[in-house]
C-alpha cells in the first residue's frame, strides 16, 4: 500500500496565483484533512472530512477550499495565493473515528509563494 | 476554543540524558495521541492514551495521561541521536471528530553525541 500520497512535494507560487494541493490515501479511510505546519506554530487544521461528500472548517480556513468527491481523494485549492501561504503542508487520514485510531500523513508539500 | 498547550518548545541534552516534554489542555481530553516527526519528515504516530492516569511503554519511552485527562507527557530514558526530531502530542474531544483533534505546537528535541 502507498498509504497517503501527496503531490506535489514541492511548490513555487507567484502571489495571485491559484493550484490545487492533491492528496490521495489507499486505505480506504473515511477521515481526511489538511494541516499547515510553520515554524513554532505546530500543526493547524485546515479543513477536514468525514467522508465522501461531507467537509468542514479547522482552525485556518480563510484561502482554501476542499471538496471530497470519492474516498481516497481530497484536494485542497488555493483560490488566490498569498505570500502568508508560504508553508508546508500535510494530509492526514485515519480510519473510522478520528478520535480513537492513528492519523497517517503524506510526504507533505513545500509551497512558497513570491 | 480548545487549547493544547506544549513544552519545552525546544530541548538539547547530551546524549544519555533523560528527556522530558509536557502536554496541557485547557479541557478534559477524551484521549491523546504522542506523534513524531524526524527533520524534513512527516508525523508519525507514536501512541494513544485513552483511560485516566494511563501510563504506557515502548522501550525507553514513557507515555502517562493525567488523573483529570487533563494533562501528559512523554519521557524518554537515556537518549540516543535517533531520538532527534520534533514532538507533538494531538488531544481530542468528546463526541468529536477527527476534526477536533488539536496539536501542541511540538518539542523539538536535539541530542548531542
């Protein structure tokens, strides 16, 4: 099994400009989501899913979109990017309640943006 | 909103010293996971903790969760080089989801050899 994939590991973005973060899991976990990590700030939930069709805010959401479509994928979009957008970031996924059961991460993206 | 709160934000010991990192909410956690994260990696999960005042093993590293779950902390015993990384302790709610799970901001442990 690949586990979490994400694409792609690294990014350069000019401001105002949008893509799209991709993110896939094979483990056919119901639970997704998005996290931000920046220096001394740790991980910030972006969004999250509960499963195909049905996603909601985290702590950062201002910027982003996601949308969940099937199972395995979760892509998070940049409508517009900023330079405060400059981070990696991490997909995470776990199996049935998130709560009670580890939480796989992807590789990450790096994404600077200029 | 919920907080998790972390420290020492950074820690530098010798290697063979002992290692220590704490975990605070501000809320009662229904349980809490340890996660690590080696430098240029992803996180990884370590442990969970579930039940009041559970104390958890793996090898030199020592996992409690507090009588008020409130609270807990990871103790490594005579560290090693491979020990180096950052580490993050993840609380969750009550009748949440994985959406409600909050990360401390991580103690990033450097081990001189």
């Amino acid at each position: 099994n690949a586990g979490v994939t994400q694409t792609p590991k690294f990014q350069v973005l000019k401001t105002g400009q949008s893509m799209t973060l991709q993110c896939a899991q094979d483990m056919n976990h119901e639970y997704m989501s998005w996290y931000r990590q920046d220096p001394g700030m740790g991980l910030r939930l972006i969004h999250y899913s509960v499963g195909a069709g049905i996603t909601d805010q985290g702590e950062v959401p201002n910027g982003y979109n996601v949308s969940r479509s099937t199972t395995e994928d979760f892509p998070l979009r940049l409508l517009s990017a900023a330079p405060s957008q400059t981070s990696v970031y991490f997909c995470a996924s776990s199996y049935g309640s998130g709560l009670n059961t580890e939480a796989f991460f992807g590789q990450g993206t790096r994404l600077t943006v200029v | 909103g919920q907080q998790v709160m972390q420290i020492p934000q950074y820690q530098h010991v010798q290697e063979g010293e002992d290692f220590t990192t704490y975990c605070n909410s501000s809320t009662t956690l229904s349980n809490i996971q340890w996660y690590k994260q080696r430098p240029g990696g992803h996180p990884v999960f370590l442990i969970q903790l579930v039940k009041s005042g559970e104390v958890k093993k793996q090898k030199r590293l020592t996992f409690q969760f507090g009588e008020a779950k409130k609270n807990s902390s990871l103790h490594i015993t005579a560290t090693q080089t491979t020990d180096v990384g950052t580490y993050f302790c993840a609380g969750g709610n009550y009748g949440g989801s994985q959406g409600n799970l909050i990360f401390g901001k991580g103690t990033k442990l450097s081990v001189k050899p």
